[in-house]
C-alpha cells in the first residue's frame, strides 16, 4: 500500500465573493510527481495556496501524512515537512544566494547538516555556487528560480509544491528547470507540481489532475493523460 502523504477533501476557497476554487478533491501519495494543469485562472495556484497555509479555506479540509492541516500557518507547515516554491519566486533580493539559502534553513539548528544540504544545492545548481555572493535580485529570472528552489530544498521537505516554476523563463531554462524538477524526484522528493506548460509537466508526472473553473474535471496516469484527445485538444495545443 502506498502512503498518502497529502489529501484535499473538498476544498473551497472564495476570494471578495468569488468562488476560485469549488470544492476539490485530491491526493499525492509519497514518492510520487504529481501535476496539476489547466489554464490560466483555473484555481490551481489559489489551491497551492490554500494546501501552503496561506490561504484560508472556506470549506472541506487538507491532510497531511494523516492529519488535518486546516489553519496552520506556513510557518507551521514548513517545520512539518511541507515547502512551497510560490509563483514568481518569491526571493528576498537583498540578500546574497548564501543567506536567501540559510534562509530556507532558518528551522533547522544542525549546522553539519545545513552545510551538507548547501553543498548539495550547489551540486544541484552550479550557477549558484558561481555566484554565491551575489545579491539575488540582480540575477536572471531563471537563476532567481533556481534559488527559490535551493532554499525550498534547505528545508529538507517530504513535499515540495511548485507552482509554475517554468513561468516567464527562456526555453534552454525550462529545460534546466524540468530536469532538475525530475533530479529532486528522483532524490526521494515527493513533488506536487502546478504548471501550465501541460506536455512538460504531464511527460515527468506519475499521474495528473486537470483543474477548470475551480474544480476537477479529469484525472489518471499522466501518460494515459498526455495521450488523451480531449487533454490534447485542450490543453497541448492539437
């Protein structure tokens, strides 16, 4: 039997009167890479979220390795084992990538072990052992994305959410972003991705779930998925 590391059990979440995200219904199980697709204003980043603690729900409840989570803070969540990597990055710019990275580690008091998972990073991301000392927001976008990942990993989480690490970056970055997404996978990582490049996401996904208009409409293996016309037509352009 494989564990169920994270459950959303009908979840709403409203925004001023707005219903964003209409009662979902899903689950991650450990070791596994699971994507979340759909276009733009679906509910997916609404969700991450909601599961990330900074988010109230407004109804139904999310799991994690067996327990309710509802109304717990991030902060709360992060010493749990549960790290979000937000849309648009969400790095601290004045600070270098060596103190945003001890950032990551901030719950953490093995100082053996925090330096064991820096070199760790920068074995993952060398462009940021090259700058190290640099301040972070006169980097690259998709070097600000590497970092945000890095400190994400200085947590040591059981589950790490992602959502739209690709966004806004060169076609030779995504490629790094998708291969380091499957690196970390294939470290033990379980990953709960939101992406709207469908094809990448679904290609390195266990299984996905397609989200529209605040809800779930489609779910299964992701290459049953990526095959799929219905995905196909609506999802990777064909």
């Amino acid at each position: 039997m494989t564990t169920t590391l994270l459950k959303v059990k009908g979840v709403k979440v409203a925004y001023g009167g707005i219903q964003a995200v209409k009662g979902v219904d899903f689950e991650v199980h450990e070791g596994e890479l699971v994507s979340l697709i759909g276009s733009n204003g679906a509910g997916k980043t609404t969700t991450m979220k909601a599961i990330a603690g900074t988010l109230p729900i407004n109804a139904g409840d999310i799991e994690y390795l067996g327990k309710s989570i509802r109304g717990q803070g991030p902060w709360d969540l992060v010493k749990q084992g549960l790290a979000m990597v937000p849309e648009g990055r969400g790095i601290f710019t004045r600070m270098t990538i060596v103190e945003n990275l001890l950032m990551g580690a901030y719950i953490r008091s093995d100082k053996a072990g925090i330096a064991s998972d820096m070199e760790r990073v920068f074995t993952i991301f060398p462009r940021l052992r090259e700058r190290k000392d640099q301040l972070a927001g006169t980097m690259s976008g998709g070097e600000q994305q590497m970092l945000a990942m890095g400190r994400a990993l200085m947590s040591r989480p059981k589950v790490l959410l992602l959502d739209e690490p690709s966004m806004g970056l060169s076609p030779i970055m995504v490629d790094k972003i998708f291969e380091v997404v499957k690196e970390v996978h294939g470290q033990g990582v379980t990953i709960l991705l939101v992406e709207q490049n469908a094809s990448r996401a679904l290609s390195i996904a266990d299984r996905g779930y397609v989200m529209d208009s605040g809800q779930i409409t489609m779910s299964g293996p992701a290459r049953a998925m990526l095959d799929d016309p219905k995905v196909r037509a609506a999802y990777l352009g064909e």
